[in-house]
C-alpha cells in the first residue's frame, strides 16, 4: 500500500513539474505595462463635453491599435506578444467583443457631438468604426496634436495585454473574458458609472489600508474591499474586533480567498472560499457582501455551480491599476483614467496594501470632480444579480 502511495505521489509531483515547464515554454518575459501621461492631453475634463471628446479619441486610437492587429499573421502575433504558441480563436472572440464595446462606447460618446465636434464622424455601426480607424489620423497642426504618438503607444501596449491573456485563457483563466453571464465584471453599469475596488488586503496596522478607509469615508465613498482570510485574521489578533469593524466603516467587503494564491489551480481552492467566507461574515457582518475577487482572475471554468452554491457573485474587473509593480502612484492613476475614458463605465481594480492607493485615487477624483462621471454604491452594486 505504502508503495503505491509513494509511487501515486511521484506521478503527481512529475506531472506538477510538467505543467510548470508548459507554462514556462508557453510564455515568454512580461510585455512593457501601458501607461500614457495625460498631460498629453490639452484639456481638462471639467465638463461632460469634454470628458466625451477625450473619451471619443481614445476609443477611435485603441480601435486603430486593433484593427493592426488583424493584419498580423500566427507567428507574428505570437511574437509580438511574447508567446511560442497562441489560442487564435479566443483571441478571434476577444477581438469580436472588443469591436461590439468601441461601438457602444463611441455612439454614447457621440451624443455630445452638437456641443463639441472634436472626434466625431458619421459612425453608426461597427463597419463605419472600423473603416474610420483605418485611416483615422491627427494632423501635426492640431490642438490635440501631441497627445497622438503617445496614446498611439499605449493603446498598442494595452491592446498587447489583452491579447496574450486572451492567448493563454485556455489554460490560465483571467479576467480578459468571462465563463457566463454570472460573472461580474462592471460591463452592467450605466455610461458614466464606475465602482472602485481594491485587492489583496487589509495591510498592516496602521498602514495604507487604514489610510485609504478614512480617506475614502472623508469623500462620502464607498468602494468594495476584496480581502484575504489569513491578512483579516491576523488583523483582528493584533488588535480587536472593533477596530476591525471601524476599519471597514461605511465600506464593503468581499472575499478573495484565505491567500493571494491562483484559485485555478490549486486543489484547496474551495476550503479557501469557504473559510475566508466564514471568516469576513463573522467577524464584519454588517460590511459583508457576498461576492469573491479571483486572484489574478484565475478561476476554473467549471467553479460557477460552487460559488452559487456559497451564495457568491464572482466579480471580475476591466479596468486595472497595475499598481502592484514598477508604476508610480501618478502613473497608475493616469492608466486608470485613460482606460475610464475608453470603456465609459466599469469596475476599477487597486491594491489597498500598496502605500501609492491612496494618492492614486485622490489624483483620480480631482482629474474627474467635474466631468459628469458617477461612482457606483458598492451595496448597490452588491445587491444586483449578473
């Protein structure tokens, strides 16, 4: 029997070891982030006009990224994105979603055109779009003239990122597409609607996660808290369960898991749900709402019957700070901007126990307090069905 064991044990650890050298010959070094310096842009968005003309240019520059995109063959695509091998046909289906969301983005950002023209051309589908990215250009002598070659590059850097995740969504599931409509991701929301969320929390005592709370209750805001059983666990050992509570004041919190650790493919993956689960509603259960942030977007595809076993919503996200490596606190906020200005409504997904959260989100009110842009109640949002 022993035998057996050891020799069952030995096949798993070989094939453990195989699935890391597929991942590792599937993928090659990380693409450069995208992040565009909005000082590019000659003006502020301190209106709903003008945080549509914006919105209108980065849609038909990111339409333009990816209409290139398609002339590429297999091994070119594959290389630019850093990849040996590449999934075509859920690139094919990201590409089509893609081209749907500009269209409905551009014709609810074209609503404004009477009051400023800037951008806008007789579109009224995604054929019109797309032969309008083709040979959309902006001349050298135009007021908008120096923002051009620098969201050229973001959008094509941005553009890269979602391909190769959808490129390897066959194997490591991300939050580039969903399994089926009871996955979340903010695509719901109104125009003009966006939700903050922030992962892979609480930090330590007296750290960024208490900051950004109290900052956040100054503004009258409430954003979701996807949080970590073991971090909320060893919270609550250093000092109580009150300030536990007080922490979260006037916040929601989801789960994402007892650890930052991929729920695709780890066999416990269930025990963490359900004990981190367990964890948030005992100890924060007037914060508590009943829905779990994947870490890294990685779930199985077949986990949707357990989360609506657990009573949960699994939300993903489609605007990312990329807070977690080498961006500043600035330049993660101007990506979140630009992305805002590009999808018009959705769920923005920060780090709380980064120290750059808080700055990042205090530049990203100011650049918006005027440009007719609403944040989604996190209990409403939390209340809805997908």
């Amino acid at each position: 029997m022993r035998g057996e064991q050891t020799g069952d044990l030995i096949v798993r650890i070989a094939l453990l070891l195989l699935t890391g050298l597929l991942s590792v010959g599937a993928q090659a070094a990380p693409l450069p982030l995208a992040t565009l310096d909005r000082s590019h842009w000659p003006e502020q968005l301190d209106s709903p006009t003008l945080f549509d003309v914006a919105s209108r240019a980065e849609i038909l520059a990111f339409a333009q990224a990816l209409q290139a995109s398609e002339a590429l063959d297999e091994p070119a695509l594959a290389a630019r994105l850093g990849l040996k091998q590449i999934n075509l046909a859920s690139i094919a289906q990201v590409r089509q979603r893609l081209w749907q969301q500009l269209w409905r983005n551009y014709d609810r950002a074209q609503q404004s055109c009477e009051q400023d023209a800037s951008f806008c051309y007789a579109i009224d589908g995604v054929a019109e779009l797309r032969r309008q990215a083709a040979t959309f250009e902006v001349a050298s002598d135009s007021f908008y003239a120096g923002w051009a070659a620098p969201s050229r590059e973001f959008h094509q850097r941005y553009l890269n990122e979602l391909l190769r995740k959808a490129a390897l969504f066959a194997q490591t599931a991300s939050e580039v597409e969903r399994f089926s409509d009871l996955e979340r991701n903010g695509d719901e929301l109104n125009d003009r609607l966006f939700m903050l969320t922030f992962d892979a929390g609480p930090g330590p005592l007296d750290g960024s996660t208490d900051a950004l709370t109290d900052y956040l209750r100054r503004q009258k805001l409430g954003a979701t808290f996807f949080v970590l059983g073991n971090s909320l666990q060893t919270r609550r050992d250093k000092t109580s369960l009150a300030d536990l509570r007080a922490l979260y004041q006037g916040q929601c919190v989801g789960i994402q898991g007892w650890q930052y650790r991929s729920h695709g493919q780890w066999q416990d993956w269930q025990d963490s749900v359900v004990r981190s689960q367990a964890r948030v509603q005992a100890d924060l259960p007037d914060q508590y709402v009943p829905l779990f942030r994947p870490p890294y977007g990685q779930r199985r595809a077949d986990s949707q019957g357990f989360f609506q076993g657990q009573g949960l919503q699994v939300v993903l996200w489609n605007i990312d700070a990329q807070d977690r490596g080498a961006l500043s606190a600035e330049q993660s906020a101007q990506r979140v901007l630009t992305l805002m200005l590009l999808w018009r409504h959705g769920v923005i997904q920060f780090h709380d126990a980064r120290p750059q959260a808080q700055e990042a989100v205090a530049w990203l009110l100011k650049q918006t307090a005027q440009s007719g842009i609403g944040w989604e109640d996190c209990r409403h949002f939390a209340g809805k069905s997908g």
